[in-house]
C-alpha cells in the first residue's frame, strides 16, 4: 500500500506533535506554517499526564524532563488573606497514580522540544494557507507565496483564527469572554524573598483570579492575571499590557501577589477567546484539530494538551483506516469530540467560579472546595488524566 501523504497546516504544539505522531506511524507528513520562524508566543504551559504519557511514547522523555518543573501541588487560595481552599500533591503522586508525570513549562521551551525533533525538511516556513479544496481521491492546497500542493489528507491545526475552519464552515469571529490575561515572566531569583512554594497557585477573588508557577527549570516565575473587561476593542488578540492597571487591579489581593507584579518588568495582555463546540470537524479528507476546533479557556490547563491527545488519536485511526481517509478522519471526530467538549465545558464553568464575589455562592464553593472533591483532585480528574489518546476502544 503507497504511504499515505498528509499535510499539516500549522505549526503550534498541535500541529507539531501530530506530525510526530503520524511521522512515527510511517505518513509522509509536511508542516506548513504561516510565520517565518517557528516560535511560539505565551508562558507558561500546563502538560499533564493524558500529554506527558504521549510526548514519552514519542521518545521525548528526557528533554521534557529537562526543561519542565515537577510543581508541588495544585494550591487554590483566597484572594485576600491567601487561606488554603484546597491543596492537591502532584511532584510524585500524579506520576504513581496515572503512571505518567505532571510538569509545567515556558510555552517556548515546549515547543523547541518538539521543532528540534521534526525533521526540518519536513517544515515549511513562510507558508500562509490560502484555500483548500477535497478533490475526493486527493485534497489540493495553495498558499500566499504561491506555493500549490497536493496531499491524501489534510489537517487544520490553525488555531483560534483557523484559516481551514473558516474554509469549512464560513467566516466566523471568535467570542470574546469578557476576561483577559495578563501574562508574565520574572527571573526566580528576584522574587525570592516572598517564599513562594513550587505549586502551582491560584488565587481567587472578586471577577479576577491570579495563576503563578515555576518554568524553565526553575529559572522563571511565570505568572497569569485574569480578570473581567467589559469589551476588547484593540486589532490585536494580545498586546504589550500596563503593569501600573494589572497592580491597581490586584490592589487588595494579598502581598505574595502584589510582591510578583511588583517585580516585574513587563507583561502582555491578552484577550481570552472562545468558540462554541463545533457540530462536525471532518469533511472528507479535511479536518481540524486543537483550537482550530476546540478552542479552550486556561481554566483546566487542557488546552495544549487536548490538541496533543487528537493528534495521537488521529494517527491511530488513519492507521486503521489507512485505505478509506474519510472514515478514518469521521472516526477520530466521533472519539475526540465528545472529550474536547466536555473540557472546553468545564473550562468555561470555572471562569464563572473562580471568579465568584464574596458572599454565600463564594463561600458554599469554598467549602465544597475543602472536601477535596473538586478541581484536580484525584477523584475528580481521573477521567481525564488516566487517558491514553493513542489507544483506539476496542469498539472503534
């Protein structure tokens, strides 16, 4: 049987560990990426076990290890006097209970790992995808550069503002939650003297919360502000953000917070962008992945490790379906899309109670909160965590 042909358009996290997946299988995989270098904007990155089990099964184990940090635990405070709400271990107890370890790491080192392991060859930079069409025995592509290509299958893992999404179903601005993010980067050793643990905290309060943990082996901090806004009217999805607006904005919060923002340098604002779920991600031999499909708020910490799951899962059905595209690209929509929104839900239903103001709703989540079966608890994320992507049900 001649090797299957698949072109990847997008090279973020998905689109990179997709190809990866596919290139092991034995596709003859191509990346073709808009920008003219491959970097990757943002901070920190939660990758739990559900991703760190298939990044290892990729043989990138060492690497990951290397760059990430093990946090201590998942802290969820109150905003003001920092009282513990819940407190979830994971250094060693996520790695013995789901058999694959937790790490959170700089966004950028993330995806060097994963540019370093992908013949480059295989990438194609400068590449902006200007349509796409299914000829049936074959899918053709073009690009700005005037570049024209032929593929069996093509893959969208464009992200929010997916080129191939709206090919498919029509033009189609994203929703604007009502929440930014101010992100940040501070040298480890600058913030040393407000004795910040290694978990990963957050601090919850009136219409905003607040995220920190350790990246980049540890020489980072890492930080999230996220608060309510009623528009966002600039061009741009992120811009350079006003430390003196984040700190008069986290003004009563308690002083590990303002202690953080206070020594930073500088931070990026960022609009929190959402989509409904989709009805359908396959037509023929096209179909989406990651925020191309399931864009997800950052409150579950699954949105790069959801696009790393469909890769894995798209591999194992194209390899089952390798003569019949098309049922191959309709089963790995029918495993993954129930999964994917189930998470984009969850990560919507948080912004809402994180963000609780003070009063009986806030005070009965705290207490909820305190019988540990909420959040990441063990009992609560099994589901999730205990995943293997790459395995098809024996129903499939």
């Amino acid at each position: 049987m001649a090797q299957l042909s698949v072109a990847v358009i997008g090279g973020g996290i998905g689109g990179l560990t997709a190809a990866l997946h596919l290139l092991r299988a034995g596709f003859d995989v191509q990346i073709y990426e808009q920008s003219r270098q491959m970097t990757e904007a943002g901070a920190g990155l939660v990758m739990s076990p559900n991703a760190t089990r298939l990044l290892i099964k990729l043989g990138l184990g060492d690497e990951l290890a290397k760059a990430a940090v093990r946090p201590a635990g998942f802290h969820q405070r109150r905003w003001q006097d920092g009282r513990t709400l819940a407190f979830s271990r994971t250094a060693h107890e996520m790695e013995t209970r789901y058999g694959s370890p937790h790490y959170v790491f700089h966004r950028g080192d993330m995806h060097q790992i994963l540019v370093q392991a992908m013949p480059p060859e295989r990438i194609h930079l400068a590449h902006r995808c200007t349509g796409a069409a299914d000829r049936g025995s074959h899918v053709e592509a073009t690009f700005a550069n005037g570049t024209a290509i032929k593929a069996d299958v093509l893959i969208g893992a464009d992200g929010v503002h997916s080129i191939i999404r709206g090919l498919l179903l029509g033009a189609e601005r994203p929703r604007f939650t009502g929440c930014v993010a101010y992100r940040g980067l501070i040298p480890i050793e600058r913030v040393a003297h407000l004795g910040l643990d290694t978990a990963s905290n957050n601090w919850m309060g009136p219409g905003r919360h607040f995220v920190h943990y350790p990246v980049s082996a540890g020489r980072m901090l890492n930080f999230v502000g996220l608060l309510e806004q009623d528009s966002w009217i600039e061009e741009s999805w992120n811009e350079p953000g006003s430390l003196s607006d984040l700190a008069e904005a986290y003004a009563g919060f308690h002083a590990q917070v303002r202690g953080i923002i206070g020594a930073a340098d500088q931070t990026f604002k960022w609009a929190l962008l959402d989509r409904d779920p989709l009805p359908r991600w396959s037509f023929g031999r096209i179909t989406l992945l990651g925020d191309a499909c399931h864009p997800m708020l950052p409150f579950l910490g699954q949105g790069a490790a959801q696009a790393i799951e469909d890769g894995a899962t798209l591999t194992a059905c194209l390899e089952k379906h390798r003569d019949d595209v098309p049922a191959a690209l309709e089963l790995y929509q029918s495993l993954r899309m129930p999964r994917a929104t189930r998470c984009q839900t969850i990560s919507r239903n948080n912004l809402t109670r994180f963000h609780l103001p003070d009063g009986p709703e806030q005070e009965a989540r705290d207490a909820k909160m305190a019988t540990g079966t909420t959040d990441w608890s063990y009992e609560a994320i099994g589901w999730l965590y205990s995943h293997d992507a790459s395995v098809l049900p024996a129903a499939a």
